[in-house]
C-alpha cells in the first residue's frame, strides 16, 4: 500500500513537467521556434549557458581582492582547581596553594590587507575569462543551431521521401491494374501480374520503411529541443532552392566577425597576455597591512584565595612594620615608631575584591592594539619564476597560432563550402531535369506495355529510373541545404530567408 502511494505521489510529481513540455512544442512549428524552444531547454546548451553566472562571480571575487580580509573569533575557557607546574616548581611551593577553578572567555577582531601586481590584475583578467566564457557560449550556440536545423531539415528530407514512396506505391499499383487488364486481354500471362504483385509488396515495404525514418527524425528534432517523446507537431518552414549568390570576400568578412569559435581563440589570446603580466607578478613586491582589536576575561571561581592573598599581605605588612619599629628602638638615638595600626583588612577591601572578580564572560579588558605593516621583495625562488613566465609566453604564443590557424581554416571551409553549394545548386537543378526525362519515360513505357511493344520487365525498369532519380533529386535538394547550414555555421550568421 505505501509503496502505491509512493508511486502515485511521484507520478503527480513528474507531471506538471510532462504537461508543460508538451504544452511548449506548438502544433505547427517552424524553424525559429524551434530553436527558441532549443535554446530554453536543450540540456546540453543549459548546462554551457550556467558557465556564465560563474564567470561573473570570479569577476566579483577578483575586485572582492581589493578589500581586506576581516576575521572574528570568540571563546571560552575553565581550568579546574589543582597544582600548576611553573617549570620545577609548582605554584604551592610559590606560596600560592589552594588555587580555586577559572572561567575565562576572549575574543579577537583582525584585519589583514595585501596587495601586489596579481591582485591589481586580477579583474582585467576575470574580465577577459568572462568574455572568453561568453564566446563559448556563442560557440555553443550556434553548434545547436546548426544541429536543431539539420534535424528540422532531416524532418522535411524524411517527408519528402515519405511522398515519393507514396508516390512510387500508387506506380506498382497502377501497374499491377495495368497487368490484370492486360491478362484479362490476352496479351500477357500471369507471370506479369505476378512480378507486379512483388513491385506492390516491395513498394509497401519502402513506404513502411520511410514512415519509420520519419517518425525517428521528428523524436531526434524532439531530443534536440529538450522535450519528451510522442508530441505531434507539423514543420512548416520551407526551404527554397536559391542560387547562392554569395562572394567569398563577404563571407570571410562574416566569419571575421561573426565565427564564435574565432573569436573565443581571440579573447584567450588576450586572456594569455594579461597571463603573461600576472607571471611577472612573481618579481614584484608585496604590501601587507595587520591590525587585530583583542579582549579577555578572567574569573575564579571562588574569591576565597583571592581574600587570603590580601590578608597574608596585610600581616605581612604588619610584620614588616613591628619589626621597623623594633630596631628603631634600638637605636642609639630612636626614632619615632611607625603607626602599624594603618595595615588593616577592610570588608571595603573585600568587596572590592569580589566586584573586581566578577567579570566572566563580557566584562573585556582590552589587550593594547596592535598594527603592523611588511613588504616583501622576492629575490631568488629557485627558477620557478622563470618557468612560470615562460610557460605562459609559451600559451600565449600557441594561442596565436590557434587563432592564425582558425582564420586559415576558415578561409579554406569557406571557399571549399562556397564551390560545393554552388555544385550542389546545380546538381539538384540536374537531377530536377532527370526527374521530368525519367516521368515521361515512365508515362511512355506504359503506353507501350499497353501497345505490347515491351514487357513488364521494362516497365518496372522505368519505374525504378524514376524512383532513382526521385531519390537523387532528393538527396541533391537537401544536400545542398545541407551545406549552406555548414557555411551559416561557419560565418556565424543566417544566408537564407
């Protein structure tokens, strides 16, 4: 029973998000929604996207370094009664037997500043991390997009081929009536219609297929949105079959500007350079300011030694003073006696004794304030320095490279990119021109079975030409829509409306 209601509590659990992941997806949806719904939700492009909250804080953390460190402590402490050993002796050989329990608390406020060349560097480069940060992002960006549209493409590629295998199923259909007409006449045997019962079988089995590939490329364009399977929804952005008129020194421009991947490689680069700077750091100076406010209290916990120590004081006075007074007497010429009469135990005395004691836990005596100010000037580290610096010399030197050799790929992908788009235009133009040859053919041949003037071996022949050339126009239209993603992606901008 509890395990039920474990299971019914976690299903009314999971869904609200069910819900709100179907209601997200519209029923028809174009291109644009579907990268804004992309964007929203695709895990993996979340996951780049939080790297930002943490690339400002290290900016917060890096000014955070020109304030000072403030430190706050407190405590308490009890010592139990007992003997303590001052070194070989204890305090009962000191005369000071009997000692009562101790209650002390304290506290401590510090404040501790530094500063050297790492701190004062320290936000330009958590500024040029974040900016580095936020190109990934870019890059991360435009990498799904790239992805959402090939699977959005893939959609409409799986559709289309959907139509053509319809249209290829309504063919074997028409031929195998076609066949049982000519059966019906003569003019053929029933082998004929045999052969056009397997074209039907075939043909369904193709169509089952292109449902299948359909149904696997709307749940993969699902996957890229971050949403849950088994929603309906309808592509409604075409894609028209456009020349591409680009010229290559207006893409490269694009890419210069627009390529995330170039111009995350130009902020590390950058990033490198303030590296190098905070290498240096190692041979500067370093200023450093302390200052600490501190308190204490102590309290026994019985007053009764405290009292005992005054009296054996006052008889010790006392005694001092009879003893004065004897050997003045004994002098040849006295002197006046001293009034000893003066050394008394006062209960004044006593309650002063107690009000003192009495300060555990808040009544602090303040410890007298301290401050303290150092530099400090490496002079020889072994040669870590050296390797320090260089090391970073060294990524900043790769970094260069790094963004020479993206720019010298960008140029190549483009001007590769550019001649394929061109190519592909006109092969999808091509095979458009071999599609309508191939359609006439067909429509011919059936004309001449009709006739007898060939056999149903060379219908089916022409009914493949055509589903051939439907495939290739096919995959020549997408092929091309292909590229010209590729080239978005390279340039950093959208080339179609």
């Amino acid at each position: 029973m509890m395990n039920g209601l474990r299971a019914l509590a976690l299903a009314l659990c999971l869904l609200p998000t069910a819900l709100r992941a179907q209601e997200t997806v519209p029923s028809r949806l174009s291109l644009e929604q579907a990268i804004d719904l992309a964007r929203a939700e695709n895990p993996n492009f979340r996951q780049a996207r939080n790297d930002a909250g943490l690339a400002d804080w290290d900016v917060r953390q890096a000014y955070s370094a020109f304030f000072p460190q403030v430190t706050a402590s407190g405590g308490v402490q009890w010592q139990g009664t007992g003997e303590q050993q001052l070194g070989s002796l204890t305090l009962g050989d000191l005369g000071f037997g009997n000692q009562p329990s101790y209650y002390s608390s304290s506290y401590r406020l510090g404040l501790t500043y530094s500063l050297d060349w790492r701190t004062l560097k320290g936000p330009a480069q958590a500024k040029s991390n974040r900016r580095v940060t936020d190109a990934q992002i870019r890059a991360s960006e435009a990498n799904l997009v790239s992805q959402v549209t090939n699977a959005y493409l893939e959609v409409l590629r799986r559709q289309e081929a959907l139509r053509i295998t319809g249209l290829q199923l309504e063919n074997s259909d028409n031929n195998l009536r076609l066949a049982q007409a000519q059966l019906q006449v003569g003019a053929v045997t029933g082998i004929d219609v045999g052969q056009a019962e397997v074209q039907v079988g075939r043909s369904r089995v193709t169509l089952l297929q292109s449902q299948n590939g359909l149904e696997t490329a709307r749940m993969r364009l699902l996957q890229q949105l971050g949403q849950s399977m088994g929603q309906d929804f309808e592509v409604t952005t075409t894609f028209p079959l456009s020349e591409p008129t680009w010229d290559m020194e207006t893409l490269e421009a694009m890419a210069v500007s627009g390529n995330p991947t170039l111009a995350s490689r130009r902020d590390s680069r950058e990033s490198a350079d303030i590296g190098v700077s905070i290498a240096r750091s190692s041979y500067m100076p370093t200023l450093s300011l302390s200052t600490a406010w501190s308190g204490f209290t102590r309290e026994a916990s019985s007053t009764d030694f405290q009292v005992a120590q005054a009296q054996a004081q006052i008889a010790s006075s006392i005694a001092q003073c009879i003893n004065t007074n004897d050997l003045y007497s004994r002098l040849a010429n006295p002197l006046p006696p001293l009034d000893c009469s003066r050394f008394t135990f006062t209960d004044t005395q006593r309650q002063r004794i107690i009000d003192q004691n009495n300060q555990f836990p808040f009544a602090f005596a303040r410890s007298p304030l301290t401050v303290s100010l150092q530099v400090s000037v490496p002079i020889f580290q072994g040669l870590g320095r050296e390797r320090n610096l260089e090391a970073a010399r060294l990524q900043r030197d790769d970094l260069t490279e790094q963004v020479r050799e993206q720019e010298i790929a960008l140029q190549a992908d483009i001007a590769i990119g550019l001649a394929n788009a061109r190519t592909a235009y006109q092969s999808a133009l091509l095979e458009e021109s071999n599609r309508v040859l191939s359609d006439q053919q067909l429509r011919l041949a059936r004309e001449r079975y009709q006739l007898g003037e060939i056999t149903f071996v060379d219908l089916v022949d022409a009914q493949t030409v055509l589903a051939q050339a439907e495939a290739d126009r096919l995959n020549a239209i997408f092929a091309y829509h292909d590229l010209v993603t590729t080239l978005e992606a390279l340039v950093g901008a959208p080339l179609r409306q």
